[in-house]
C-alpha cells in the first residue's frame, strides 16, 4: 500500500513546536547586549562615585589638620598636604593618576574673618600666623583612570575637584591666666 500525502510538508504539529523557543532566542538577543551596557555603566557610576566619596573625606581631613595643628600658615599648609599623604593610598579607594600631595595639584588656602586670603609670609618676608576665626580651604584635583569610566567608554579622561574646609578656633592664640 502507499502512503497518503496531506499535503503538508513537514507537518503542521512539528512546525509550530519548532518556532516556539525562537520569540525568546531572539528577546535574549536584543535584551542581553543592553543589559550589560547598563551594568557596565553602573560600574563606572560606582568607581567614580566611591572615589569622589574617598576624595572629600581627604580633603576634609587635612583641613581639619590645617586648622588644628600649627601656629603660621606654611607650617599648617604643610601639615594638610602630609595628611592627604597619610590617606590618600589606595587602601582608601582613592585612585588617582596625578599626585595630589604635590602643592600645585592640591590647594590650601586660608582666610581670615574678613575673608581675605593670608599668605604664607607677609610684604616684609616674615612668616603669617594662622589667622584667628577664620577658615582653612583645601581644594584637591583627582585626575581617574579611564578603566573607571567603565567597559564601553575607556578613552574618556574624568577628573573630580573637591573643597574640605575646616573653621579656625576664634580663641586658638588665648594665652591661659598668667600666675
């Protein structure tokens, strides 16, 4: 006996099973290369961010050594930028490509109640004192590497800035009572 043909081809049941699985093969395709763009994304956000938190808590420190520490202002300058090299490694996620204990990278300026700016030494070349109720500002530069930038945008150069200040105790200089 012969066979009877239906006049499909291949079977209408074995067919429609066939074509099941490629709706999700092809939502995986499509979703899967922007799923991992985000999660890329997400990282750089996460780098850049933990290292601006790390940043600001440096900066905030050596200015509240700043204003603490020394009687004239190159003395307490010097202290800020010994702090910030104190905590600026790498075991504090801050990792820069630029050296901020280096003065011309790293800021520290202080300012008086009237807030004019006191520099190191005064017009006759004598060492400032550190002025009395002012404030101490130290302004750090972070230059990122791009790896933080994350996976997809590797060239870009990011760099963070940011200010710590720490006010100056109005009754630093206070002699105590004499005997």
């Amino acid at each position: 006996m012969g066979r009877m043909h239906s006049g499909k081809i291949g079977g209408g049941a074995a067919t429609a099973g066939d074509e099941r699985g490629t709706g999700t093969a092809i939502g995986v395709a499509i979703i899967f290369p922007m799923l991992l763009l985000v999660i890329a994304l997400l990282q750089g956000i996460t780098f850049t961010s933990r290292t601006e938190q790390a940043l600001q808590a440096v900066a905030d420190r050596a200015a509240h050594t700043a204003s603490l520490c020394c009687l004239l202002v190159g003395d307490a300058a010097d202290a800020a930028l010994e702090s910030i090299a104190v905590y600026a490694g790498p075991w504090n996620r801050l990792d820069c490509q630029n050296d901020v204990t280096d003065a011309s990278e790293t800021i520290v300026e202080f300012r008086d109640v009237s807030q004019a700016v006191v520099s190191e030494t005064n017009s006759a070349g004598d060492p400032n004192v550190v002025p009395v109720g002012g404030y101490v500002r130290v302004r750090m530069n972070c230059d990122l590497p791009p790896s933080h930038a994350g996976v997809f945008l590797p060239l870009v150069d990011i760099s963070r800035s940011v200010v710590g200040v720490a006010t100056i105790d109005p009754f630093r200089h206070r002699m105590p009572p004499g005997p």
